[in-house]
C-alpha cells in the first residue's frame, strides 16, 4: 500500500505538519468511556458488553485497533492496511478496569487522551451526571500496560478563537505535564469537542506533537494535525458501524472550507 501521507511546506502548514490522501485515510475510533452508568444523557459510555461486540466486529472483518502513534507510523511506512485507531477522550476512571481486559482479549492497543489539569477529579465541562477520570497513578497504570497516553489539555477548553496564551497553556503545558509524569515523550494530542482552527493546529506542531485528532475535518484540514475519528456509542450495533464504517471517507469528501 501507498504511504498515506506525504510531506508539504508553505506557509499554511506548520513544520511537522504532512498532508494525508483521503484514500489512504484510516479509520479511527473516537470512544470516551466504557461503562454500564444508570443515567447518560451526554452518550459518554459504552456498556463493556456492547465495546467487546464493537472489537469483534473489526476482528470478523479483519481489522486490528492500535494506538494512533502506532497507526500513524504505519502510515509514514505505507503498512497501515487492516489496522484502525482505538481512542479514548478525557482519560475515565473506568478504563484499566472494564476496556482494558477487552482490548487486550482482543489484542488490540488503543490510545487515551488525558485532561492533565483534572487528573483525579471528574469531567466538570459536562452538564449532567459527573464521571470520575483518572488520577496520576490510574494513568501511569494504563501507560504501563502498553495504553499510549496523549494530551486532550489542561481544562477541556474550545480552542477555535483562544488566545496565544491560552493556547500555549493548553496544548504545550500539558505536553510537557505528562512527559515528567511518565517519563517520557507525549506525541499526541486530541481537541477537545473537536475545535480547532489553523491557529491552533499551528500550536499543536510548534509544541512539538506528532500527530493530533480531530472529531470531523474538511479536506483542506486533515494532516497531521487533524486526523478526523468517527463517534462510536452505545447505539451502535454491527449494523450501524457498518454504515459509519462506509459513509466515513463520503462525509470527509462533502465537508467544505476550512477553520
């Protein structure tokens, strides 16, 4: 397989930034937590027993999920046929506990995006129930297991229209927070609600990031920085990943302009 990215220069783009085809685009999974929860009317979680038949899925049609770092070095290498990105947004304190088991049943790696200003609290932005994320020891226990840990910020802001200093206490600060609490290099990030412009994607490359995701991006956006996901909730059966699965690069090629 062609290698799904190639390298650009100019001045739109930032100097780690890459241009990637949409027909060499990847999917990849954009969960949050996997939980059986009374009450959910944000659709945050996932009961474990419908996240284990969403990983049988991908394995009957033979897919394996990886991390994003990892899937996007297959990318560079042109060897990323058959693997789909696993992400988890805002680091729940559920994850080593009820996902954990069930990728590794499945042999499947996945990446969690952590609110590094909220570690051990509980995700504030949301109105409605309050979920507990994890503490420091909760992610350097998924670290250990092999989970790859990126930034999702400090506070779970929207990024389109922040200011230079917000941005750089967000996207650069949380960087550097997690690589002293791990011990080593951070190199995704995720926007939290999906907001971003070109200012912030520019921020996300100067702080030293390898790759970013995005939820939905517009063709002049995807690159490196903006790696679109697809949604996945509790309601969606074989049927209807199926249809994401089928509609995902469609929706990319109708999304116009840019932020």
């Amino acid at each position: 397989m062609r290698a799904a990215v190639t390298s650009t220069t100019g001045p739109e783009r930032g100097p780690r930034e890459t241009r990637v085809s949409l027909r060499g685009l990847p999917m990849i999974l954009m969960y949050h937590a996997v939980a059986d929860v009374p009450e959910d009317p944000n659709n945050l979680c996932v009961t474990p027993e419908r996240f284990a038949s969403q990983l049988a899925w991908l394995q009957r049609r033979g897919l394996r999920g990886v991390g994003v770092g990892k899937l996007v070095d297959a990318m560079r290498a042109g060897r990323h046929r058959g693997l789909v990105g696993i992400t988890f947004d805002d680091g729940y304190a559920s994850l080593p506990e009820s996902a954990l088991p069930l990728l590794r049943r499945a042999g499947f790696g996945a990446t969690a995006f952590i609110v590094t200003g909220r570690l051990g609290g509980s995700n504030v932005w949301d109105e409605g129930p309050s979920f507990p994320l994890l503490s420091a020891d909760g992610v350097r226990e998924l670290a250990a297991a092999g989970i790859e840990i990126g930034s999702h910020t400090a506070t779970h802001p929207h990024l389109a229209g922040a200011s230079p200093g917000q941005l750089a206490a967000e996207i650069s600060q949380s960087r550097l927070d997690l690589g002293q609490l791990l011990g080593q290099e951070i190199r995704g990030f995720a926007y939290p609600y999906g907001s971003m412009d070109e200012a912030a994607r520019r921020a996300v490359s100067d702080a030293g990031y390898d790759y970013a995701c995005a939820v939905e991006a517009s063709l002049a956006e995807i690159g490196m920085t903006a790696l679109p996901r697809f949604y996945v909730g509790q309601a969606d059966d074989a049927r209807r990943m199926a249809a994401k699965w089928l509609l995902y690069r469609g929706r990319i090629a109708l999304r116009r302009g840019s932020s």
